[in-house]
C-alpha cells in the first residue's frame, strides 16, 4: 500500500515534468511544421531577422506586413526562408542580448546600442563584404564604425537634434529668424520671457523618465556644439574637459538668467509643449517636424552654433548587424543590403516611417527643409549619433541625475563633472 | 487490511517528503540555482558572452565606492519605513471597520473595490498615476485648481516625488492585506469580543485589547510580505521618476536593473542584489526577534 | 454587535465616509484609464472638450498583431500556471506543516529566502537555467517557475488553521494518503487555493520581461508581449496604451469579479491562523 502510495505520487510528479516537457516538444514540433509549409522548398536555409517595430501602434499597416512583403522576392532569388521578428521597444536590448545567446538568435539583427555587442565579439565585421562602390553609395556608411570597427551598417539615420523655433511667438519678441548660436540663445529666450511670460521661452526636458532620451536633446548636442570630443584617446568617456565644463556651465547659465524655473527636472515631454504652443523654442530631431505641421505651428529651425561656431548634432543610428555565429554569414550580409537597398528603404520611408534616404540612389522623402543638412557632406562631418562605450548606459543616467542633482541646487558644474566620472569609474 | 501504523513517524515522514519533493525541486531548479549562479556572478566580470571572469571582491568595492549606491541603500529603507507601516496600519483599520461596522451589501462593495487595484500590474497603474500626475494639465493638478492651489510639481520635487512613489505603492496594496486582515477579524471569536463588551470596554479598548492581539499572527505574515516586496521596489519607480528627480528615488532593486539589463554589467548587478539580498534577511532577523519578544 | 450596527454615532459616519472615499480613490486611475482608452491622444496635456471617444483603438488592438494567437498562449500559460501552483503548493504546504519531515523548518526558511531576492537580478541565471535544459520557447518555461515560495508560504499560513483531527480521523479510517490530500486537505483549503488562484493568475498574467525573454517565436508571444508592440518609439497614441492597459486588466478582472465572492468571503469563513 505504501508502495502504491510512494508510486502514485511520483508517477505524479513525473507527469507533472512530462507535461512540462511535453509542451516543449510541442511547441518546437509546431514550429518545425509551421516553417515546412511555408511553401518554400524543405532544405531551404532559414534566415532569422530580427526588428522592432516602426508602424505607429494604429496604422494599418504592420510591420510584419511590410517585411514579408518585401522579402518575397529576396526569398525566391535565393532559395531561402527568412522569418522575420518583430520584437517591442520596451525591453528590445534585454531580448537581444538574450536572445543572442539562446542558440536560436537571429542571424541579422537591428541593434540600437551596439558597442556591448561589437566589443563582446557578438556581431560579424562587416567591412570585408563591402565593395568601394557599395559604400561610396551610402551615405553614412561610416557613422557604424564604432568601438574599432565596422560591425554595423546605419539604417534608421535621421532625426538630427535641431532648434525648433515657433516663428509667430519668435516675431512677437522681435526676431524674424531663429537664434544662431548660444548667446542668441539666450538674449532671445530672455527677450520672449519678458514679451510672453506665459509660455516657456526655451525649455528642455530634464524630466524625462528616460535619461537617454534627455542626453540627446539636451546634452550631447551641444558638448559637441562646444566643440568636445566626447571620448578619450583610450575610448573612455571624458567629461572632465574645455567641452564638459562650458557645456555644463552653458546648462546652469540657463537656470541661473532666469530662463528655466524650477519645474524644468519634471518637464517630460518638451516636443508636446512646443506642438501645443506652449514653447517658443525646443530642440528636438527633425523627426517631429511632421507632427508639428499637424497641429499648425509656424515654425522654423536653426542648427545652433557653439561659442568658437561648431555645429554639432545628435542623430539617430539605429543600424543591422550581422551575428558572429550566424550559420549563413554570406547570406545574411546579403539580406542586410537588400534590406538597406534604395528600393526597399524607400518603400519602408514611404509606408512605415519616413526618414532621409540611406543611400545616393533613395528618394528623399523627408520634409525638404532639412534636404540641405542630410545631403551636405559638412553637414555630414558634423552628426555624431551615440558614443559607444562600455557601460554607456549607466553613463548617461548617471549623468543625468547628476545635471537634476545641478538644477535642484544641489551640485556645482564641476561637481557634476566629478561626481560622474567618480561613479562611472567605480561600476568598472 | 493491514494495520498503517498511524504513529509511524517514519511514514509519515516520507509522505511529507513526497509533498515537498515536486516544489523543493522547482524552487531548486528556478530560484535557488540562479540564486547561487547570481552570488557566484557577483565575484566575477560577466557579460553574457565571455565566459565569466573571476575578480574577486572587486564589484564589492565598487559599490560601496559609489555614492548612487548609498542613496538607494537610504532610499530603500525610507521605503520599507513609510510604506510597510502605513500599509499595514491602514489595511488594519480598514478592515476592522468595514467587520465592526459595515456587515453590509455596501461593505462588501468597498471591500472588493478596495481590493481592486492589486490586480492591476504595476506598469499599468504606474503608467496611470504618471499621467494624472503631470505637473500641467495633470488631473490631480486640475482638480487642485478647483480649490485655487496653484500646480504642484509632483515628480519634479525630491520629497514630493518619493512620497508619490510611497503613495502608488501604498494604493496598490492596501486592498491586498485589507482582505487578510478582514478574514482575520472575522475569525476572532466571537466570546473575546463579548466578554469583552460585558467588561465595559470603549472600542479604542476592544481594538487595543482583543483584536489586535488576536491578529498577530497575521500581522506578522503582512509585515513580512510587505517588507519584501517594498525592497524590492522597482516598477513603479521605473515607471513614474525613473529614479529621479537626481538620485532621490532611486532604489537598489533600480540600480540592479540599469547595470543588469542596460549594460549587461551582470557582476556588478549582481554585486548589488546580493547586498540587498543580506539587507532584507537582516531586517526579516530584525522583525523576528521584535515579534517574539512581545 | 447588533446594538453597535444600530446607533449611528459620529464615528461611524466619519469612518464610512472616508473608507468610501479610499474607495474611490482606488477606483478613480482606473476610470481614468477606461476614459482615455476612448480616445487617440498623442499629447498628454488633455483638454476634453476637445477629445472625441471612439473604439477606434479597440479595433486596433483586435484586428492587429496576432490578436487571437497570444490571448490563447496567455490563456494556456496562465491556466497552467494557476493549476500548477495550486497543487505543487498545496503539496508542499501540507507537507511542511502536517508531517514530520526532519530539518523542514530550514528548508522553509531556505524557501522563504528565496522570495527576498529581487527577479531583476535572477532573470539572467534564470535564462540560462532555462537554456540548460532546453525550456526555451516552451510554455513550459513561462508556467514551471511560477510555483514559487510565496505559494507555498501562503497555504501554509491557512494550513495552520486545519484541525488535525481531519487528517488523523481518515487515517484511523484506513485512508490512503492520496486520497487525504485530495479528499480531505484540498477541499478543506479551498478558500487558499481561491487566493492563490487569483495572485498567480495576476502575476502570470502581468508578467512582461520574462515571456519577452524567454521566448523567440512570435507564434509564443503572450499577450502583454504582444501589446506592447503597439507603442511605436516616435509616435505615442497614449489612448492606444490605455486601451492595451484596458484590455489586459479586463481578463483577470473578469475572474476576480466572478470569483470574488468565494476570494473575499472564503477567506473569512476558513479564517486566515497565524
């Protein structure tokens, strides 16, 4: 009877983990079967893409939509299946990071923050699968040789930080053009202060829950701007320099004319306040240009000048990589430039997202106002998109707090430049 | 049939084995494992992708090098003080006035109302309270204005931002530990409570003398619970400050997070947990020894 | 008591007021909630006379992104979930409180630990446990780990509150264990299992990075991973969320509706002992 007893409950138990098993078997055999009747030849190599999603969350067309459509022909030109993924945003780093090291991870990737990936040995170099002539075709072929390399190829570049102007509140103060530089900056945000008292002269978002998002309006641009570079010969980030002290002077200054108040670490969303009219002037990426016409704001811009007149812009590299233990490395880099062709980055401008071309031979599709920086080779010169470095995350948040830490009172520019580095240095 | 000795502690006690058997091997192979894999990656340099690197105490000392750390360490703790007795002291009074009072269709309203919001997920409500707490054009603010109180900057001030935290937090689970405490009341005999009214007791006396001490117990598992999962602390302060404004609701479960997942920086992540992990067993220690000593 | 009930005193009124208002406040995001999910707003300063409702966004959220597909893998995993718990709890909780099990009040104490440790910190171990033995893409991998501490703790807490005369009377009957548990113990610990019910089916139900984590098909996204891939990176419709945040609260409210009778009033009438 004990026996029995002893029997029935791990006969239990192991039913219990069969079935646990079981769904694994399940689940894999469905997938197995799911691939086979796609129609494709049985021994057709399956190519595995991975990417976030660019449809807006109601538009009616999909992203998945979009990616099977256009991979059709690139399937039947090489006897291949690719399965295309659409992971979120929220957690797209966690899942690719994981999912790379699952064994079943992706043989091309869309990776945002890329130097933890190239410097662990994760992504394929991709420089030797380039002819010249391939890459004199892209524009900003360049801007993916981060940490030592080429290990990525940009394909959401755009988005430039510029200073968006409301050009009704700008007349009202007596300004018929946007401020070119910092001193215009403020004499002018001053200016609208005293003209229009109720709307915020110039703000930036040091409220936002997102440090990084705040960096690249609000910081980034104008380190650059100051003429910084914003990594070290050993490509360690350096705060402590000409660039990070007049920055974070500039920042504070900001503060201490009167232009900014208070409440400007809980201001999240300065392009809301601009569309609203409730700012005169924000920088934001050229992206929103779009929305802002939307909701009827005469506007202009200006690519705001540092003290010695640099230019200096923050812009968007999201890029596609090729995974270092891809099975089919010739056919993914293959698929990476049928993906960043003219043809297909035109159709994806025109019915996911609408970006600058990537390459000579693309539509430029984007409001024609920002034509002359996105097609000027200076201009070029002058975008910067994320340093890559180790840790940059933490780096940014870091920071970040430390500059609220700033406008609370709490901490002088300079500390801000200690404080950061102290305790960057410490998480390595 | 044969005779099952009912006394065969020996038996007995390799049926109880049977029954433990399935969740000692889960929690082996789901918490435990990755436990001690975390406090093995806490001595070490891990990525992901290279091989973990041993390095001794070094992320030890990188934490205790940096300052954001301490304020997490203190933000922390402000946490567990503020929302554990809050919490608690609210779920109680709740839950012994909606028993005393309102036995009642509406009673029953209020307590399943109340219990609500436990069932939102915590990115969801904090989502919620981020938008109704917008500095302009907030609803709470709006509402504010109705009274002539001018916008209140919610998120934006140090202690205004830490006591929303403690607030949402407070919101969330007040309805969860009400109902324990209401199954509580009502399970006191109900002699106690006459014997009690024979006595001549005021309510304050009943309260003090009869219902409190009969819901130790529970207030014990509620004080415990809360304790752990106010340490742990992590969505809604993603969700509503991201830790700020500065480091001023920034708390370690956070901490662990950003290094964990925005940086693979599993070590020093790591590192962290395993403080937080001795943290909270100290505190648990802590409230073991106050309880029985009662 | 009866007398109590009967006089209104001040205090009475006071407190009924204001557990109403705490009530309410309770309620009030979530109206909120329902309210904005009506609407596309993509900026959050609201001013409503100038919102127009519709169900556009439900819409979206029903006729887009594998709709069908991950409520169906939500609902698989979580009712698993919720049945596995139970019983692997329930056993375990008899277990530790009803036998003589040598050395289980450390083990438990080991078990209770386990709750303290944040799950930022063991996602990655998890994942590579996982990956270890082959769990990845699995339902299985989504409802296993669930059976955690808490479950375990919790039904022992109301375990306590089982009179061992039960247990000792079946087995002067001659009993079979198994039929104690499931005869005997189970049906006397409905109230708990009710509970637990409820929080796993919560916490399966809200879980995000996990499923994100743990699975690469889209064929395996759970529904919360497949909402999420509504919020594009540019474009906010903060309706949209709302609406998202709607739908996913609607399931386990619904349960919680149905089941609250037997949650709420069956904890008191099994009465929770310490």
């Amino acid at each position: 009877m004990k026996k029995k007893i002893a029997l029935f409950l791990s006969a239990l138990m192991m039913f219990s983990l069969l079935a646990a098993c079981g769904s694994t078997g399940a689940s894999s055999s469905a997938a197995a079967s799911g691939a086979s009747t796609s129609g494709s030849s049985a021994d057709a190599t399956v190519l595995k893409v991975w990417v976030p999603p660019y449809a807006g969350g109601d538009a009616e067309y999909t992203d998945m939509d979009f990616w099977t459509d256009q991979f059709k022909e690139f399937e039947q030109e090489n006897n291949c299946k690719v399965e295309v993924s659409i992971f979120p945003w929220t957690g797209y780093m966690q899942k690719i990071t994981t999912g790379m090291n699952s064994g079943e991870g992706p043989d091309v990737v869309y990776i945002d923050t890329l130097y933890d990936l190239a410097a662990a040995g994760a992504l394929e170099p991709l420089d030797s699968y380039f002819t010249q002539e391939e890459k004199d075709n892209y524009y900003y072929y360049d801007i993916g040789n981060v940490a030592g390399g080429q290990y990525v190829l940009p394909m959401m570049v755009g988005d430039a930080s510029v200073l968006f102007c409301n050009m009704d509140i700008l007349k009202e103060a007596g300004f018929d053009a946007p401020p070119a530089n910092w001193d215009e900056l403020i004499a002018y945000s001053k200016k609208i202060k005293e003209v229009r008292p109720d709307v915020y002269s110039f703000i930036q978002p040091w409220g936002n829950s997102s440090s990084k998002s705040s960096m690249m309006t609000s910081f980034l641009p104008y380190f650059w701007q100051a003429g910084g570079d914003f990594l070290d010969a050993d490509g360690k980030p350096n705060l402590n320099s000409e660039a990070g002290k007049t920055t974070l002077n500039f920042l504070k200054s900001l503060q201490d004319e009167g232009i900014f108040d208070d409440t400007v670490v809980s201001v999240g969303d300065a392009p809301d306040l601009f569309r609203n009219g409730e700012a005169a002037m924000v920088m934001m990426g050229t992206g929103m240009a779009g929305s802002i016409d939307k909701a009827g704001i005469n506007w202009d811009f200006s690519t705001l000048k540092g003290p010695d007149g640099q230019e200096g812009f923050w812009i968007s590299g999201d890029s596609l990589a090729v995974a270092a233990n891809s099975p089919h490395k010739e056919l993914a880099v293959k698929a990476l430039k049928y993906m960043t062709s003219a043809k297909v980055m035109d159709a994806f401008h025109e019915k996911l997202y609408a970006m600058t071309p990537l390459t000579k031979d693309g539509a430029y599709t984007e409001n024609e106002r920002f034509q002359k920086i996105y097609e000027s080779e200076a201009e070029i010169a002058n975008f910067h998109i994320w340093p890559g470095f180790e840790n940059a995350d933490s780096f940014y948040d870091i920071l970040f707090k430390n500059i609220q830490s700033m406008y609370m009172g709490d901490l002088t520019p300079q500390q801000v430049i200690d404080n950061t580095m102290e305790e960057y240095n410490a998480a390595l | 049939m044969k005779k099952r000795g009912l006394t065969g502690r020996k038996q007995q006690a390799f049926y109880g084995i049977l029954y433990i058997l399935p969740s000692f091997v889960i929690i082996l192979m789901f918490s435990i494992i990755p436990i001690i894999l975390a406090i093995y990656f806490s001595f070490t340099k891990y990525d992901m992708y290279s091989p973990a690197e041993f390095i001794g105490l070094q992320n030890y000392e990188g934490v205790f090098k940096s300052s954001t750390f301490y304020s997490a360490l203190w933000n922390t703790l402000k946490y567990v003080i503020v929302t554990v007795p809050v919490q608690t002291l609210l779920a109680l009074l709740i839950a012994v006035f909606i028993a005393d009072k309102m036995r009642g269709l509406y009673g029953a309203l209020l307590k399943s109302t109340i219990f609500i919001p436990v069932i939102v997920s915590n990115i969801a409500a904090a989502a919620v309270w981020k938008v109704m707490l917008k500095t302009r054009g907030g609803i709470i603010n709006n509402f504010l204005g109705l009274f002539g109180i001018g916008e209140v900057n919610w998120l934006g001030t140090k202690a205004l931002a830490f006591l929303c935290i403690c607030l949402v937090t407070i919101w969330k689970n007040v309805g969860y530990y009400m109902v324990i405490y209401y199954a509580g009341v009502m399970g006191i005999p109900k002699e106690q409570q006459e014997a009690a009214l024979m006595d001549g007791a005021s309510p304050a006396q009943r309260f003090w003398h009869v219902t409190v001490p009969n819901l130790r117990p529970i207030t014990y598992m509620i004080v415990t619970l809360g304790i752990i999962s106010s340490f742990q602390i992590f969505d809604i302060v993603y969700q509503l400050t991201g830790g700020g404004p500065g480091t001023s609701t920034i708390t370690l479960a956070y901490m662990v997070y950003t290094y964990a997942f925005s940086n693979q920086k599993l070590g020093y992540a790591s590192a962290i947990a395993v403080i937080l992990l001795l943290f909270v067993l100290a505190i648990h220690w802590l409230q073991d020894k106050v309880f029985k000593e009662r | 008591m009866e007398t109590a009930r009967k006089k209104i005193s001040p205090m009475g009124i006071i407190g009924t007021v204001l557990v109403s208002l705490f009530a309410l406040i309770c309620v009030a995001p979530l109206i909120y909630m329902l309210l904005m999910s009506f609407t596309q707003l993509r900026s959050l300063y609201i001013r409503w006379d100038e919102v127009t409702f519709n169900l556009r966004n439900y819409y979206t959220i029903i006729f887009k992104n594998d709709f069908g597909r991950s409520l169906l893998n939500s609902i698989i995993v979580t009712v698993l979930a919720c049945v596995w718990t139970d019983l692997v709890c329930a056993m375990a909780a008899y277990g530790f409180e009803k036998k003589p099990v040598p050395g289980k009040e450390k083990l438990f104490k080991i078990f209770l630990a386990t709750m303290m440790v944040p799950s930022q910190v063991t996602l990655i171990p998890l994942f590579l446990t996982m990956r270890k033995i082959g769990w990845l893409n699995s339902y299985a991998a989504l409802f296993v780990p669930m059976a955690g501490a808490f479950g375990v703790f919790m039904i022992r807490q109301f375990m306590k509150g089982v009179d061992d005369v039960y247990i000792e009377a079946a087995q002067i009957d001659g009993c079979p264990e198994y039929k104690i548990f499931f005869k005997i113990i189970l049906p006397l610990i409905q109230p708990a299992l009710v509970s637990l019910t409820i929080f796993t089916f919560v916490a399966c139900w809200n879980s995000f990075l996990w499923p994100l984590v743990a699975n690469t098909e889209n064929s395996m996204y759970t529904f919360t991973v497949a909402l999420s891939l509504l919020n594009s990176q540019h474009d906010t419709n903060y309706g949209l969320s709302m609406a998202a945040a709607t739908v996913s609260f609607a399931i386990p409210f619904a349960l919680y509706i149905t089941m609250q009778k037997q949650f709420i009033e069956g904890i008191a009438l099994g009465g929770v002992k310490g």
